[in-house]
C-alpha cells in the first residue's frame, strides 16, 4: 500500500465505524483515477463588457512561472467601459489580461452605506420576521468597475433579535485585505448592534456575485444584496439585466428549520422558493418580470442563494450562452439548462428571438431531488415577457434528468495549468451523532470556533497552538502550490466554497480516491477554476490553490445547516505575513465592543461560529 493511500487509510480508521469495511483500506488493493447609498451603476453597466471570438482563447500563463501575486499599483486610469460590440476590451486591457498579475488602477472609491433591520415581510405573499439590508430582500447591488476601489460602512440595527451580523463578500479574493473577509470568529468579531464598521477592497477580479452576512444563519434570514464588477467579457450583448437571485424558502425561518434539521437528523423541506426575492405562494404573492425587445442580446447574472438547494434553471424555448462561472470568464458554450450549486454565479446571454413562439415564457429555477427538498418545486418561476405587460406564460420547460452535479463545460479563457503540489492534505467529511443532534465533522472533528475569539486575534497575540476544534490547517510558505483532496462518505453532496481564492478543479467525480497513481493522473492542462466547486455524494474533489494571500481562510460547505452544524476549516496561509496587514487596535475594539454586547444581553453561541 503506497505512503498516500496509508495516510487516508489511517484517517479513515480513527473516525468512527473505522474504514467500514472499504476494500480500498485492504493492504495490496487500491483505486483507480476515477450590497445603499448609491443604486445606479458605475460605468458601464447599461453597456456592459465582453471578448474575442468564441473558440480563440487569451494569454497562456504557465502557473509554474516565477510571480508576484501583490497587484502592483499602476498610473491612474479612467476607464467608460466598452460597447455591445466591444466587450472583450475593457479600456488598455481586456479579456486576455491576466488579471492575477495586472488590474486597472481607476482612483475611483465605490462608497456605500447598508444596514441590518429587523422586519416584517413577505416574499412570497406570506409574511415572516426576517433580518434585511436597508429594507428589501434582496439588499441593493453594490456596483464597482474593475480596478476601483468598494468602501462599505455597514451598520448593525438589529435591536429587536440582538443579533450580532457582518457581511462577507462572496468570491473577493481580499488580496491583501483579510480584515474585510467578513467571517466572525475568524477574521472579526460579531458586528453589536448600534455600531458601524467599514470592509474595503480592490475590485482586481470582474464579473457577478453576492454579499451576504456570515452569522449564524442571517444569510438566510435576508442579509444578502448583489455584487457587480464591471469588465470585458467574452462574448457581445446589447443589454445588462443584472443579477438574478435564485433562493428556496421556508416560512419558519431558518433558525428553527435548523433546530429540525439537528435533531431529526435530515433537512427539512422548503415551502417554497424566490426569484429576485419574490413569488407566489398558492393566491399570495407576485411573480419576478423580466422585459425582452425582440432582436436583443442580453446578460443576466444568475446566483444561488439558497440555503440548501441546488438548482437547474432555464427559460423556456431559449437557449443560453454561458460566459462566466463565478469570477473566471469562460470559453462561450451554449446550453439549454445550467446546473447551479449553493453559492456559485454564471454569466448568461440571452438572445431575445422567440417571439414568433409566444409572448411569455417561464424561467425556470428547479431544485434538483436528490439534494432539495421543496413542497412547491415546480412553481419557482419568473415572467420573461416580449409584450409591454406581462401575463400567464402557457409555455413548456426542458426535459431533465434529476441530478446534483456542477456543469461540466466549463473551460476557463485565460488558460492556466495546475502546478504539481507542494503538500497535499487530505480532508475527510462525515456524518457525527452528538446526544440528540446531528454534526458534520471533518477529519472526524466537527468545527467549533469563537466568536469572540477570532483566528486573526489569536495570530497577533501569537497563540502557541489553536484548538483542535478550530481545524486549522497551516501553510507557512509563500508561492507553494497545495492539493486539497476531499472525501464525502456520505449519501449527500456538498457546495464547497472557499475565501481568500478561487482553486483549480483538478479531479471531481463519484468514488473514494486512494491510490497514489490518481494524483499522478489528474489533469492539470487548463482546468475548471472558480471559488465554489461541488464535492459530489460518496465521491471525491481534488482543488489545487496557491498560496499567494496572507490569511486565515474559511472553506465550508454552503449548505446553511451544515456550516451551522459544523462542516467547516480554516487555512491559516503564511502567518507571519499576517500581523502587517491589520489594524490591531480596530479589531481589539470591535471585539471588546461584542464581548460587553454578549454580555449584556445573555448571548450565547448555538453554532459553530461561522
């Protein structure tokens, strides 16, 4: 048995029901490979960005090249975006900059002030208390054009649920910004209520995502807004239409569908879902509406926002060019459906040319069986709509088979190949039974961290070691390239983001891998990047990442029951770089400012922290 297949052996063996019998642990037999203040946008959103020619592909960059991953600032550059029939350019740069190396240094600052609130609502015609950023689910789209600067004040008025909050800005890389990442007890303490704190970064990626807060499950609770950063694209359209927000709901809430989920030990099931934060439940409600104009292209950002759903989502009788996953641009592939997992983002074109067919069509966002649970699946729809009013489309969806996997077209336009690793670090995620409630651990430890006690606090005061229950996973060095190779022993899939960078998808698919002849197979010519990728059920996900940004990075599973129970870790990446990026004294007071808070009102941590 080879050095790597031991070493899983052995971890598989210390949790709990041992290896079960798995004939890959049998000495001599192994695997084979298998975001108010501002609301219009910047530059160019009413005129977007886009490429070169589909089928051509960008600047090659060897990732075994020689680099220096801090951005370097540049002269000052005003940029008025580009045109539907320039989107590749974006000002002196474009599609085929490598903007890991290179970004725009606009001297603009996007400046914006949200705010939490507690409110009554009713998304879906049936109202619920829920927790809201300047008083709408979603919450406003921060805009940004690549290269600005995003300066966000983000004040916590939760007097009503005393709920500490913060906001995390899905898919930013904080390169050299980790006191932004937005992640209590790893990068701040919990924001108290009646306090302000401002998050700024660098917009050196472009494209769509979300903002959303990481506290308990606030996320969920309607703490969450778009986030657009204008740049090319590869392909051309005539219109942006922005982001579409795709989210299952439930009528409960989720802190007590959680309790559920804990200790009947399953998910429970959604009683609904949202398009752009609306729908109709039985008479209640209203749909989301979309205009076309015949002729027209036009880009529209989807996001699953879901709490544990993973969606297939099309509109009927149209087809789709998808030219984004997440933040990487891609090589234009047209589909009639696209797969979207918790957390991720594609970039679509539409072009509007089935009038002859209809005037009104379903858009379609259809939780998958296998892992979403919803009473009313088949009634998450939008209006697309040609004529000036919208009615009752009579239309007909796609025919699809149930299933939970990302999409597998998915190649990048700046190509670049994996690095052989460094180190490779196994991560093994399984199911615990604590009393009466239901765990996920990973490496047979199920993630508990402190919210007043934060990873970054802990590394300036130089701690001697973390608890164990912190899963911290340290990478000192800088420039290494690492392989995260998870394992899912269990019937169930799981959305794996990761802050701080986007990974490399080196291998993905059913089955356990052991051997050390699958490390030496996996293909590392241009593959499938993004920041979150799909760990399918009893299978495996290989992720390559580099260590290029000081900091203390979560990676968890994006399904909000399981975050909350436990599915998480962090990578403390180049610690001794750490300490000159933040502001100490800050970051003391807030979390002094949270202490006295908990205090005060008796707050007790009922998650992991994350």
């Amino acid at each position: 048995m080879a050095p790597f297949t031991r070493a899983i052996c052995a971890l598989l063996a210390s949790l709990p029901g041992g290896t079960w019998k798995n004939p890959f642990c049998v000495p001599g037999v192994e695997t084979q490979p298998g975001k108010l203040a501002q609301t219009s946008p910047p530059s160019s959103v009413e005129e977007p960005a886009q490429s070169s020619p589909p089928g051509t592909i960008g600047r090659y960059h060897d990732e075994d090249e020689d680099e220096n991953h801090l951005i370097l600032p540049g002269i000052v550059e005003t940029c008025a975006g580009n045109t539907p029939t320039t989107r590749h350019k974006w000002c002196k740069h474009s599609i085929d900059t490598d903007y890991t190396r290179s970004s725009p240094t606009t001297g603009v600052v996007r400046e914006y002030w949200l705010e939490a609130t507690d409110v009554i609502l009713a998304p879906d015609g049936v109202s619920r208390a829920l927790t809201v950023i300047n008083g709408t689910v979603p919450g406003p789209t921060l805009y940004a054009d690549w290269g600005d600067i995003v300066r966000v004040h983000f004040t916590n008025s939760l007097h009503t649920s005393h709920n500490g909050s913060s906001i995390h800005f899905h898919g930013i890389k904080q390169n050299h910004t980790v006191m932004s990442d937005g992640v209590p007890s790893i990068t701040e303490c919990p924001l108290a209520p009646g306090k302000t704190r401002t998050y700024e970064w660098k917009a050196e990626q472009y494209g769509s995502s979300w903002y959303h807060s990481h506290f308990e499950l606030q996320a969920w609770q309607g703490i969450f807004g778009g986030l657009i950063i204008n740049g090319p694209a590869t392909a051309d359209y005539d219109e942006d239409l922005g982001s579409i927000f795709l989210n299952d709901w439930g009528h409960e809430g989720p802190v007590p569908m959680d309790d559920k989920a804990t200790i009947f030990r399953g998910p429970p099931i959604m009683d609904s879902g949202l398009i752009n934060g609306t729908n109709t439940f039985g008479n209640l409600g209203r749909r989301y509406n979309i205009a076309f104009e015949a002729g027209k292209s036009y880009r529209l950002r989807f996001i699953n926002a879901a709490i544990d759903s993973h969606f297939k989502f099309m509109l009927d009788n149209h087809e789709m060019t998808v030219i984004a996953s997440d933040f990487i641009p891609l090589e234009p592939y047209v589909t009639k459906i696209v797969d979207i997992a918790i957390g991720q983002r594609y970039d679509v074109i539409i072009k509007a040319n089935q009038q002859q067919v209809a005037d009104n069509f379903w858009l379609r966002a259809i939780p998958q069986l296998p892992c979403s649970l919803n009473k009313n699946a088949h009634n998450i729809r939008a209006i697309v709509h040609y004529g000036k009013q919208p009615s009752e489309p009579t239309t007909t969806g796609y025919p699809f088979l149930d299933k939970c996997q990302d999409e597998k077209e998915l190649t990048p336009w700046f190509a670049r190949d994996a690095r052989e690793p460094n180190m490779t670090i196994p991560i093994v995620a399984s199911l615990k039974i604590v009393g009466d409630r239901v765990k996920w651990s990973v490496n047979g430890t199920i993630f508990t961290s402190d919210w007043s006690n934060p990873t970054l606090l802990q590394v300036i005061d130089q701690v001697p070691s973390f608890k164990p229950s912190t899963l911290v996973v340290e990478v000192p060095d800088a420039e290494q390239a690492f392989y995260m190779v998870l394992y899912n022993l269990t019937p169930f899939p799981h959305p794996i983001h990761l802050h701080g960078h986007d990974f490399a998808i080196i291998s993905q698919g059913p089955g356990l891998l052991f051997a050390e002849e699958a490390i030496n197979a996996f293909t590392r010519t241009n593959p499938p990047r993004r920041d979150t990728a799909t760990l399918p059920a009893l299978g495996h996900l290989v992720l390559a990442i580099r260590t290029t940004n000081p900091g203390a990075w979560l990676m968890h599973c994006h399904i909000g029951w399981h975050t909350s129970e436990g599915f998480g870790l962090q990578i403390l990446e180049r610690a001794k770089d750490i300490p000159a990026l933040l502001d100490t004294e800050r970051l003391r007071r807030e979390c002094q400012d949270w202490k006295e808070y908990q205090s005060r009102f008796s707050i007790e941590q009922s998650d992991s922290g994350i």
